[in-house]
C-alpha cells in the first residue's frame, strides 16, 4: 500500500538556521503531498501542498518541491524561528482512495532562542 | 468562522465499556474523515464519508469500531467493548468534498482505557 517515510525525530536547531526536514513516499498513480505541522496545544493544520510532479509549495517561508523522480517532498526553510517549534507530518493523499490521507511518524522540531 | 469541533476533549473509560466520540464539520462539507493517533505513532486513517455514506471502511481496526454520519452534518464514531490498545487521539477532519481540498482537522478526543 501507499506509504510515507520521514526521517526520524527529534530535531533540534538554534534560531536562524537552515531546515531541512526529509520525506519521501512510496504510491501508485498520482499522489498529492502535503505537510501538515501541529504546534504545541493546538490542532493539526495543512503548512503547504503539492498536487503534481515539479510543483513548489510555499508558505510562512517553509518550502517543498514534488519530486517524482526521487519519490520526495522535503521541507526547508532558510533560517528557522523560535515559533516553528512543532511537529510536521509528510502526507499523501489520492483522489482514488477518497482523498484520505496517509501520513508519516512526524518530526518534533525544536528551535533554541 | 467555526472550525470543526470535537466532544468530548478527553475521555477516560473502563475496560469494556463502550464509548461514542462525536465530530461536528465545517458547515458546508461534505466530506469528512476519522484519523486516530497512538501514543509515539503517526496519525492512521480510519473512515471517511462522502456526504453519509462510507465508502471505505477499510481503516477502521475491528469490528469493535463503527462510525455514521447524519446528512452532510455531525458524525459519530462508537468503539465497543473498549481495549487498552484503542488509547489514542481520535482526530476528525472535514473538507470542501473529494478530491484534493484541504483537510480541516478538529483538536480531537484524546481517549483514555483504563
């Protein structure tokens, strides 16, 4: 079955450095990926998506390039916040499985002052 | 506006019991999605409805698990007899419809069996 795979947890960064957070999925047909980032005491909310190979995701400075010849979606952003501190899941979703999402473990990301 | 909502916030339950967890969508949503995350484990998909009907049943654990939805409105998910191993978040989301939209997710039922 369909499958996402981010690299492990924790993660822990001084202010103003680079992010990379790495994912990479295993699907037949054409994916849509998405992170989703839940911050400490609140709920789960979409960060950026990607609904076709080459296609760039962007918000709040974060960014994710859709990669389908590597299977990947990685996450960055040039120089992190103490307020990015959260988890960020990699997810996929297919029109043909009803549009459910499948998500990866989820990298806890912490930002130092 | 109001997000998707979820009661109860916590439940702790004995062993054996059942329990009923209920989601209310965004107004307007036809589609809506159960998820449930297990202490130090990624979120797993349990059911989704288009409308009240649902199509894939295929997430959910066991037969101890069952969810309905009214109309295109508040949808219900009662797992019976209650196991340790049914411990977890249970998250609900709506969207817009099929096909792509984002997902909007309630803050979710952390339940508890004791």
């Amino acid at each position: 079955g369909d499958s996402v795979t981010q690299m492990e947890g924790p993660v822990t960064l001084s202010e103003e450095a680079f992010l990379t957070i790495n994912c990479t999925y295993t699907a037949t047909g054409y994916p849509s990926l998405f992170w989703y980032v839940q911050y400490p005491g609140e709920g789960l909310q979409l960060l950026l998506k990607a609904t076709k190979a080459d296609d760039k995701g962007s918000n709040k400075g974060f960014e994710a390039t859709y990669r389908k010849e590597t299977t990947s979606f990685h996450l960055e952003k040039g120089s992190v916040q103490v307020s990015d501190s959260a988890v960020y899941f990699c997810a996929l979703s297919k029109e043909t499985s009803g549009s459910r999402l499948t998500f990866g473990e989820g990298t806890q990301l912490t930002v130092n002052p | 506006g109001a997000g998707v909502s979820q009661s109860p916030s916590n439940k702790v339950t004995e062993k054996g019991k059942d329990v009923e967890l209920r989601c209310d969508p965004i107004s307007g949503h036809t589609a809506l999605y159960w998820y449930r995350q297990r202490l130090g484990q990624g979120l797993e998909f349990l059911i989704y409805f288009q409308g009240n009907s649902a199509p894939d049943k295929s997430g959910l654990p066991s037969d101890r698990f069952s969810a309905e939805r009214t109309g295109e409105s508040v949808s219900t998910l009662t797992i019976q007899r209650t196991q340790q191993e049914d411990s977890a978040v249970y998250l609900c989301a709506s969207s817009l419809a099929l096909g792509g939209y984002e997902q909007y997710f309630g803050p979710g039922t952390r339940l508890t069996v004791t």
